[in-house]
C-alpha cells in the first residue's frame, strides 16, 4: 500500500505508510541501553531489506559506498547473528498492519483500546512486512479522540538517540520521495 505526505506543524515530514503496531505501557524495569541496540539492529535490517531490493548499498548516512565484498558479507553475518540471538529470545507474532500518521516527533494511529491520556507506551512498530523484527519507541500518549467503534490515539516519542533520529529522519524521507515518485510515474 502507498501512503501520503503532508508536514506537522513544525515543518517535518508526516508520511501515512502501512505498517504493523502493537503498543502496551512502558514497563517499569525497560532498559533503554536494551531498546537502543534493539532499534540500532532493526533500522540496520530495514537497511539491508532496502539494498537487497533496489541493489544498492545504504550507508548509514544515505551515501553509496562501494565495499570490498568480504567486508559487505561480514557485515551481513554480523547483522544476522545479532537478529538470530534476538529471534531465538523473542518468538513473537507481527500485529496487523494500518495505515498510521508517522513523523520524526511521533505517531497517531486507530486502535480499539483506548490508552490513558498522558500514558507512556512501549510501541512496537514493524516499518516493512518483511522484517519481522519491531522498533521499540517509548511514547507518550498526547491527544485520543472517540471515532467509529474506536479511538484515534496521537502520541509524541520520547527523546530519540541522534542515531536512531538520524536513521529514522532518512526512513521518512526515502518513504516520502518513493511516494512521489509512484505519483509521478501515474500522471
């Protein structure tokens, strides 16, 4: 499925892409040193999935680089090995997947249960139906509105690592250029 672009109020990028959530309170005892390798990982194989598919590779930083191939196949290995060791920890089912509003400050999405205004959460979002390995972002429940048989929740991210910001910043915008690109192929 698509998704549309528009921007929030501060002037970034709001995408509207198709992906899995599940959400539940933040758990007293989270180790955020835990959520941040986690998430490190995650975007690392989004990474990956995106250069398996157009057949380039993806620095960190948005630039092509041209490895030799021992160090692209080390790499590769070393990313496994760390999503193995967490697959083998974590035997999880992905949630449904929806259209949600996403930006660099937070979320909004429709959910049947209605979280406490205020509420920090632990929301796991899965950005692409083949990695089936979830980014972990601490949010705080900001604005929930009654629609249909349920709730529009909007919630706002906890401070993000520089990293995690980074990667998720080039996340969006390589969503929002594949959107208009799709648009343009149309017209």
């Amino acid at each position: 499925m698509g998704s549309t672009t528009t921007e929030n109020h501060q002037g970034g990028l709001v995408i509207e892409p198709y992906i899995g959530l599940a959400w539940k309170a933040m758990p007293a005892n989270t180790n955020q040193q835990t959520l941040f390798k986690n998430n490190l990982l995650t975007l690392s194989l989004l990474d990956m999935l995106q250069e398996q598919r157009t057949g380039h590779d993806i620095h960190p930083h948005g630039h092509s680089l041209q490895k030799t191939e021992l160090q692209h196949i080390d790499a590769k290995l070393n990313l496994l090995l760390g999503l193995v060791t967490q697959l083998l920890n974590h035997d999880q089912a992905m949630p449904e997947f929806q259209t949600i509003k996403f930006s660099i400050d937070g979320i909004e999405w429709y959910d049947k249960s209605k979280p406490e205004l205020q509420q920090t959460l632990l929301l796991d979002i899965y950005l692409d139906t083949e990695n089936h390995h979830a980014l972990k972002l601490p949010a705080t429940v900001e604005n929930i509105s009654t629609v249909d048989s349920g709730y529009m929740v909007k919630t706002r991210f906890l401070p993000l690592s520089e990293e995690v910001k980074n990667h998720l910043e080039k996340w969006i915008f390589r969503q929002h250029r594949r959107e208009v690109a799709q648009a343009r192929g149309r017209t």
